[in-house]
C-alpha cells in the first residue's frame, strides 16, 4: 500500500501549518521552510504558488496520495454542490479520519495504521483499507479480538476520554469502542485554516 513516509514535522514547516500535533512544539522553535538555504526560497509571489501549497496542504493534512487526490477532486466537481466543501466532506468521511475524529487515535498517521492493521469492522465487516468512505447509518467498531489488544485496552489512558471531539455527524462511544455515523459533516466542522477554493481554483487552470 503506497503512502507519504516523509517526516510530518519537515512537512508542516514546509507548509506553515501544523499537520499532526508534535509539530506544533517544533514549530514554535523552527520557523521557515527546512533545509539548507531555505531563507533563500521564495515563499510568496504567484497566485499558482499559493493555490499549489494550500493543495499540498490539505493533500499532506489528511495524508491523501497526488493521483487519490486529483481523483477526489474531479468526483467533487461532478458531485452537487460546491465542489471545495465536497471534497472536504469526502476527506472527512474516510474511515481513517474518522478514526482519529471520533478519538481513538493521537494522529491521522496513527488512525491510518490502525484501520490497515485491520483492527476496526465496518458493518460487521472486517476492512484494511483507510481511504474507505463511510456514509450516514455506517458503524465502525474495533475488533474484539483487538479490543483485547494492550493498545485498546488502555485506549482511554492514552488518549484521554475516547470520543471527547463533538462533531453533529458522529457518536463515538470509547467504551464500546464504536463511531456511528449518523450525518455529513458540516463545513465549519472540517479544519481550521483550510480555503478550498484555492484547490478548486488550482484544478481549473
């Protein structure tokens, strides 16, 4: 299975935005894009460079591979409705993010190895596969032979309250170890600091 191995707090400097949670402390010490000579590089400049890092952004926030994500935004622009609040809804609903939504991981990284692991059932169903879109009425719940796992056991310890994030969209229970999804996301629910139309723009060119 192909996925972006490349250091997820080299990436955040390079995009100016944290993309999991330990990059926030790196980054409050490292500012600036990584490597040798890098005040040299240009950080501003073309309305191109800007639409390409928000791209990138996004693309590296939910850990979507270049071809995955062209694909999801040419089935967004098909879709009804605005085609950047689309594609933030179909990057919500993947079983990984809704793994680490619901609490029952530290990061996207982390939720992506648990559902390729084969840890969760979806409908009674065993899946491996994180990039599985999940609509309302689905529920993913841990296995229970994982549930037996020292990870899950302590899921609670670990990560604090399973299921502490409100979203309208999903009822996470942490001691049943099962997300309901019970609705779409909402715009407002996606994250913080996103401009789609920058991606919709980008893809238009």
């Amino acid at each position: 299975m192909a996925r972006d191995k490349s250091p997820i707090v080299k990436q955040s400097r390079r995009e100016g935005y944290a993309l999991a949670p330990k990059a926030q402390k790196v980054m409050a010490k490292k500012t600036g894009i990584p490597g040798q000579h890098s005040d040299m590089r240009i950080r501003g400049g073309s309305l191109y460079l800007t639409q390409l890092r928000e791209k990138q952004k996004v693309r590296r926030l939910y850990g979507v591979l270049e071809k995955q994500f062209a694909k999801l935004m040419k089935e967004a622009t098909r879709a009804d409705g605005l085609a950047g609040e689309n594609l933030l809804q179909f990057l919500e609903r993947r079983a990984d993010n809704v793994v680490y939504r619901a609490g029952f991981a530290l990061t996207r990284r982390q939720a992506r190895q648990l559902v390729s692991h084969g840890h969760f059932l979806l409908n009674g169903r065993r899946i491996d596969i994180p990039s599985i879109r999940l609509k309302p009425g689905d529920i993913l719940e841990v296995r229970p032979k994982s549930q037996k796992s020292e990870y899950f056991k302590n899921l609670n310890q670990i990560i604090g309250a399973a299921g502490q994030n409100s979203l309208s969209w999903m009822k996470a229970d942490g001691k049943k170890m099962k997300i309901e999804i019970t609705g779409l996301p909402k715009r407002e629910e996606a994250e913080a600091g996103i401009n789609e139309q920058l991606i919709v723009e980008y893809y238009s060119r």
